[in-house]
C-alpha cells in the first residue's frame, strides 16, 4: 500500500515505524533536556530549568508509552 506523503513522494505506511520514530524522538528530547537542564541550573535560571523538567518528564511519559504501545504491536505481528 503506498500513500503520498507531504512533500508528495509516494512512501510506503507503516504504522509500526512511524511510532519507532516517535519513540526515538520523545527519549532523545529527555536526554536533551538534561543538557538545557544543566545549563539553566548553573545560570541560576530556576524557572526556565523547571520548564525543562516538565518537558523531560512529558517525554519519558511519551516515551514509556510508545514502548508500551510498540511492544503490544510486536506481539500481534
């Protein structure tokens, strides 16, 4: 099955790589974050290093969950 993509190429669906990519996306921010995290923190920057936390633990939150959802999909497959 093909579909059309944004940029108009004709890609392949997969749901399953889509979420792949997801979850990449989501643990690279939380590592990320701990550098923004860090820096804000050794500014004296609280504020701005909490915001980041929230960010972070959004991300481990989306992260754990696509995991969760990943590995229920590898299971039917």
């Amino acid at each position: 099955m093909t579909d059309l993509d944004r940029s108009g190429d004709q890609t392949m669906k997969d749901e399953n790589y889509d979420l792949i990519t997801v979850i990449q996306a989501s643990l690279e921010n939380v590592w990320q974050m701990s550098t923004y995290i860090s820096d804000a923190d050794a500014a004296g920057d609280t504020e701005l290093a909490e915001w980041f936390r929230k960010i972070q633990n959004n991300n481990i939150k989306a992260g754990e969950q696509g995991k969760r959802m990943l590995a229920a999909r590898l299971q039917v497959a």
